[in-house]
C-alpha cells in the first residue's frame, strides 16, 4: 500500500479519507490509533500521527480525549467537496486546456467523454486465470 513517490503521512491521511468516503469509517466512529497505524505499515507511530493530524486540523477528525480520535459529523461532505474540487483541479481543468490546443471544443469534448464512458462500461470484465 505505501507509494514510495508519496510521504507516508499524506498516504494515511488518504486512507482515513478514503475509508470515510467509502463509507468504511462512519461518522462519530472511532478511528484505529495511530500506534495501530504504525503496526499495520510498520512505520514510525508519529508519522501516522501526523497523517491523523493533519486531518484533526482539517475538522474531519477530532481527539476524544483519553478515549481516540473520531469521525467528526459531516465529514464526508467536506472530503466528497474537497475531492471535487481537486478533481477539477488534478483533471478537468488540463483536460479543457490540452483539448483546446487541440481545437476541441468543450461540447465535442463532452461528446468524446461520453463514447469513452459507454466504450468502458461495455467492456467485460477482466477475465482471472485458474490456477
């Protein structure tokens, strides 16, 4: 699961918000520590404590004190809204920037995500090999 191009912390921030996402970790659930973090990865327990953090700064996490850290209530929203906006960000916008240099024009590019779209969801689905 690590990605050696990424920091750690950044990866087990993605991960809490992934499974919260996901639906995985509800709001007002108590998330694994951060010494649990560092046994799973086998890292150092204040690199996953800094992926907690930077989400408790974020307001998606918050510390019961004594008790763990938990879900804060909405939080979902905020990672769905932030994700869509870097979603924008990482893809839409280079994509409407590579396509007019192109001369494709927003409403043929519509059209072209659209065929794309119908192409993948009319593909099988890849075949495992017995074994």
């Amino acid at each position: 699961m690590i990605d050696e191009g990424k920091p750690i912390f950044l990866q087990i921030a993605e991960q809490i918000e992934n499974d919260i996402i996901e639906g995985a970790l509800a709001e007002e659930s108590q998330v694994p520590s951060t010494n649990e973090f560092a046994a799973f990865h086998r890292i150092n327990p204040a690199t996953a404590g800094k992926g907690v953090n930077l989400l408790v700064d974020e307001g998606v996490l918050y510390k019961k004190r004594g008790i763990g850290m938990f879900v804060a209530t909405g939080a979902r929203d905020v990672l769905i809204t932030k994700r869509r906006t870097q979603f924008v960000d990482d893809y839409v916008r280079p994509l409407l920037t590579e396509a007019a240099k192109l001369g494709i024009d927003p409403r043929t590019l519509s059209g072209l995500i659209q065929d794309a779209s119908a192409e993948a969801s009319a593909e099988p689905a890849p075949s495992r090999a017995h074994g």
